[in-house]
C-alpha cells in the first residue's frame, strides 16, 4: 500500500510541477503492456488534475525509435501534454516531434520502473536545473570532446557550432519535449567525424547492466567493429536488426546531471547518473543531426575522464567545476 501511494505522489509531482499540467487543459498517456501499472496512475492523477485525461494502449515497439501506430501518433497532436511509459522510446520518432511542433509538451519515460519514478521525482528539480545549465554553458563555443577511461575509451567527437540541449525534464513551455525523470546534456556530435575507441562498461538500451565491457571500435562516424562477451553479440545484433548503416551512425553524445540518478540498468535513468557519460547510435534528428533511421541506441560510460577542447572538465567520474 505504501509503495502505491509513493507511486501516485510520485506521479502527481510529475505531472503537476515537471510537466506542469493545468486544469483546463488535457492529457494524454500513451503506454504499453509491460508499463501499465504506471500508466494507469498517471491517468488516475491526471484525471484529477485537468479537465480530460486518455488512457491508450499500444503493442510494445521492438526497438527504441521505432514509430507508435499512426492513429496514436495522430491523437498525440490533439491534446495539450503527452505523458508516455512506454518500454522503448519514442523519444526520437517523427509523432513525437509532430505533436512537439504544433506546440504540444511531452515527457517520454522509456523503460521507467516503479523505483526510478519514485526515486527521482522526489529530487530536488532546481539543483538538476542549475547543474544542467551550468553543464550546458561550459560546451558552448567548444569544438571538441574527448573521452577517456581506464578501459580504454579513447574518442574524439567534433561538436563545433552544434546545438547544444539542456534536459531537466522540467517541459512547462509551449512545445516543450524531454524525458522525465531528466538531468542530461546532450548533443549531436558533427556526422562521419567521430574517431576513436569506446568502452562501455555501464549498459546498454535494450540490454540492461553490463556484466563485461563492450569495447567498439569507431572510424569516420560509424561503429566498425564490436569486440566482447556474448553481451557484444548481443549489441551487434541488437544494432542489425534495424536493417540500416545508419543505426550504427554515432548520433548523441550526453553527461548525465542527475544526483539522485542511480545505475539500474534502465537506460532512461543510467544517462542520466552524475559521473557518467553515454555514446548513442541511430537518430538524431530531434537533436539538430541528420541521421533519420527508426533506432536509437545509448550505451554508459563509468567513471569517465572527459575535454572540452583541452580543458579536463571531469576526472573519472567527477566534474571540476
């Protein structure tokens, strides 16, 4: 009993003061099988916050990106704010960044468990924001980033003039889209010009937490060779199963802002963990890149060593400033 009301403050505070729902507006929930008990609560609060609420239910998606059917993605446009737990992303299909340039607000919360929804909308959302901004301002005007780590991540990733994006998971503005529970900055690193070695050792979206690291091997942009256990055969398959070169394109580069973010397995919220860095392949298309392909990978780095142009702004893990 307990757990179920944490669970429904939790979703009142995400909806209320992350999304900022209001009582003349509406909402809309899109969810799947696997995440239904949360979605059911966010409809169940969201009933009482605004004048109407949807509930719908779509067959999970196989691979993050990868598009909701057409009839939601049309709803999705009709509504004031979009609130979706869904077990893969839709963070980056073409319906949520419709429904984002009509002016709609929407959270996307792929792969959120009951413990990470409690967890971090219980963080205090002003420390994520200055950190986030603070982050944010640092990147700008650099040309470079290169990442280090003591397993032999070695990679350089040109970023100049790129937009660079602030995700607090606070989406109060009109057309405002991010994921919540957020504290990220991210970016899309210039396509064909990411060199150099990555060794993932957090996890991987659609794996979980890695037992052995996948070291990947990275030239003009594109992931050209994978080595590991049988988690680095899973990632390769994982990768080829969109059917696209481009889903092994380097798309995002991203530093996770959140102190109260832990290591779970759960991608939405291992991106975001304070010390941690993430490498994505696929699309980036709502993050200013040109690379439009229905996938999106993330995969954490621990513990990182990290430049801005030459400047060491993180030392395994801790940021130094």
């Amino acid at each position: 009993m307990a757990g179920s009301v944490r669970l429904r403050n939790a979703a009142t505070i995400a909806l209320k003061d992350y999304l900022g729902l209001a009582e003349e507006e509406s909402l809309m929930v899109v969810c799947d099988e696997e995440l239904r008990e949360i979605g059911i609560i966010l409809y169940e609060c969201g009933k009482k916050l605004c004048s109407e609420a949807i509930y719908v239910e779509m067959k999970q998606r196989e691979f993050n990106g990868q598009e909701p059917p057409e009839p939601i993605a049309h709803m999705m446009q009709q509504v004031d704010a979009v609130i979706c737990p869904t077990s893969k992303s839709i963070t980056h299909t073409k319906a949520r960044r419709d429904a984002s340039k009509l002016g709609v607000r929407v959270a996307t919360m792929p792969g959120i468990t009951v413990s990470t929804m409690v967890r971090c909308m219980n963080a205090d959302h002003e420390q994520i924001v200055e950190l986030t901004d603070k982050v944010a301002e640092r990147l700008k005007k650099v040309k470079h980033i290169r990442v280090e780590s003591a397993l032999g991540t070695n990679v350089t990733m040109p970023i100049s003039k790129r937009k660079i994006l602030s995700s607090t998971g606070v989406l109060r503005n009109i057309g405002e889209s991010g994921n919540l529970p957020s504290g990220e900055v991210y970016l899309a690193p210039w396509e064909e010009q990411t060199n150099g070695i990555v060794v993932f050792d957090g996890s991987i979206a659609g794996i979980g937490l890695l037992r052995n690291p996948i070291k990947v091997h990275i030239k003009n942009g594109y992931l050209d060779k994978i080595e590991g256990k049988s988690e680095a055969k899973d990632f390769e398959e994982l990768l080829g199963r969109v059917g696209s070169k481009d889903a092994k394109a380097v798309a995002e580069f991203g530093i996770g802002t959140n102190y109260k973010a832990k290591l779970t397995g759960d991608i939405l919220e291992d991106e975001k963990v304070l010390g941690t860095v993430h490498l994505a392949f696929g699309n980036n298309i709502s993050m200013g890149g040109t690379i439009s392909v229905q996938s999106h990978i993330d995969g954490l780095i621990k513990d990182p060593t990290v430049y801005f142009d030459d400047e060491m702004v993180m030392k395994a893990g801790k940021l130094l400033f």
